[in-house]
C-alpha cells in the first residue's frame, strides 16, 4: 500500500516544477479553487426558490462540513499523524501547508459540500465533484498531499454528506410539503 501510495504521488508530483504554466495552474487548483467553490456554493443557496430552502440547504452544507472536516478528519489529525510528502522527501512544495498529511481536510471540506450540493442540483454536484477531484489532483501534484490524504479525505466527505442528508430527511420532507391550512386545523 505505501510504495503505490508513492509511486502514484511521484507520478503525478514528478511534473511539478518542470512548466511555469502548469505550476501555475496547479497552485489555482490546489490553493485558490477552494475560495470560488465556497463562492459559487453560496451563489447557488441564494438562488434557492424559498428562505426556507436557502435556510435548509445552507445548513445542510454547513452541518456536512462541520462534521467532516470539524470533527472527524481533527479527530483523525489529533489520534494520527501522517507526514507530508514535502516532509517526507525533504523539498519545498508549492504551496504552503502544515501539520498531519492525512486525511486531506481539503478534501472532507469540498467533497461534503459538493454532495450536499449534488443531492439539491445534480448539474451543480457534478461540476463541485469534477473540481473538488481536480483539487485533490492539484494537492498531490503541488507536494502537500499523498494519494491516500485524497482518497480519504474524499471518503470522509462523502460519508459525511450522505449521513446529514440522511440525517435531515424529515425536515427536508417538510420543505416539499404545503404547511397546514387554517380550515384544516379546525
């Protein structure tokens, strides 16, 4: 497990460094994509139809994230730590990071929000979890995660926004349905 760990992050790490172009686009991927998914995931609460739906997806995210990358992946990082592959083989990546490699909090974040998102507009969900996966790449690619950070990380958020979502379906049910009227309570 940990030489294909390896060989998988040298083959995409090996490229670092040998393009200013792609460098450059690695480092938007890996340190600046992150801040327009947020963006672009509060644009799409804004334009829910109701406040309750823009309210109820909101805090669905927010409860996915929170539990992925607040709870579980620090839990995780408190019990575990796992260099980073900069660490590891002594170079300096291209961007900054510290602490425990793994799992990647990146990709608990990201990936609990692009779920979240996929469950309320499956258009939407694909581009969040075609980018958060691209991120992932750009991470390893930049030298600040392992393969394995990614996968785990992804796993994490994924679990995540499939357990709130789950946890959430009666009040989500009640979006769907129209409250009582005043004649039917009587």
């Amino acid at each position: 497990m940990v030489a294909l760990n390896q060989a998988v992050f040298g083959a995409i790490h090996r490229f670092a460094g040998a393009n200013p172009l792609v460098d450059v686009l690695g480092i938007f991927f890996a340190a600046w994509l992150p801040y327009f998914l947020a963006a672009a995931f509060l644009v799409l609460v804004f334009y829910q139809e109701t406040a309750r739906r823009r309210f109820y997806l909101f805090a669905e995210g927010a409860l996915a994230v929170i539990l992925s990358r607040g709870i579980v992946t620090t839990a995780i990082h408190y019990f575990y730590f796992h260099p980073r592959p900069f660490v590891f083989y002594g170079f300096a990546p291209l961007i900054g990071e510290s602490g425990s490699s793994f799992p990647s909090g990146h990709m608990a974040w990201f990936f609990a929000l692009a779920m979240t998102i996929w469950f309320t507009d499956r258009r939407w969900g694909w581009w969040f979890l075609l980018l958060t996966a691209l991120m992932g790449i750009a991470r390893i690619y930049a030298g600040v995660h392992w393969p394995y950070d990614i996968l785990g990380g992804a796993a994490i958020g994924i679990a995540s926004g499939v357990f709130v979502r789950w946890l959430l379906r009666d009040f989500r049910n009640g979006l769907t349905s129209a409250p009582p009227s005043a004649s039917s309570r009587a």
